[in-house]
C-alpha cells in the first residue's frame, strides 16, 4: 500500500503544477518557471487567475497588467521527483521488510522529512508556527508517530 500511495503522489504532484497551486518562491535558477495570469477553467471560454500570478498580485508584486508569473520554484516537480525516489527506496527496501506495516513506517518517516525541507522553498501562504509553515509543523508530528511505530 505504501508503494502505491508514494507513486500515486508522484502523479498528483504532476496535476499541481499543471494547475499552478502549491507554488515555489521567487527565483532566478536555471529550472525556474512561470505561470500565466489567467488560464482557462474548462472549454466555454471561462477563465481563472492562475494561484501563482494571483498571490504575487494580492502581495502587489505583479500588476494586472502583467500576462504571467514572476519565475518561482517549481515545488510541485521537486515533490513529484522526491515521491519517486522514495518509491526506489521503498522497492529497495521492500524484500528486507519483516513484518506487516513496515512500509508504512518506513513511508511514514522519509516522506515527511523531505517533506519539511522542501516546505523551505514553497512560497509562504499560510500563518507561521514557532517560524515553521503548519506543513513542516505536521511534518515533524508525524515523522516523531512514525519513527516510534518503526522501532517498536
């Protein structure tokens, strides 16, 4: 189960960034991308702003003149890119396994780890705790439930 749902992630994280939610913070990086201002909500000719291009105009960063984005991380396909590489190493890992729920521990550890890295290039959206983002918050909560239920 722990193998499909980290696969699955992979592929959702896919569908964020063709979305635009779940954006990164600004940068000039090489890989860096952008995201239009508006972009269609189905085939009737209705149109959205893209999240991206819609916070940075709320933060007065770009003007409603502006046609795209100003350049940001690409979180959504470093997270998609992490969920497959915990996906080698739960395969990997998958034959030494001993007992049931290992995977799920093992899930339930890694995940949130780069999970609370990657949360420091994710644009700030959300209200801070103890200067971290509620994701990392959570993050660390269930990476202490899970590394407990490894153990034990």
């Amino acid at each position: 189960m722990a193998v499909s749902l980290i696969l699955g992630m992979s592929f959702g994280k896919v569908g964020c960034f063709l979305n635009g939610c779940g954006f990164g913070r600004q940068t000039d990086g090489p890989i860096a991308v952008t995201f239009p201002a508006r972009t269609p909500i189905d085939g009737h000719g209705r149109m959205r702003m893209s999240p991206a291009y819609q916070w940075q105009l709320e933060q007065g960063l770009v003007t409603s003149e502006d046609t795209r984005s100003l350049r940001v991380h690409p979180v959504q396909l470093y997270e998609s890119a992490n969920a497959l590489l915990i996906f080698g190493i739960l395969m990997l890992f998958y034959r030494y396994r001993r007992r049931y729920g290992e995977m799920m521990c093992l899930l339930g550890t890694v995940y949130p780890l780069s999970r609370f890295f990657l949360e420091f290039i994710r644009e700030k959206q959300a209200t801070m705790v103890f200067g971290l983002t509620p994701e990392q918050v959570f993050s660390v909560i269930v990476f202490v439930v899970f590394a407990a239920l490894f153990v034990v």
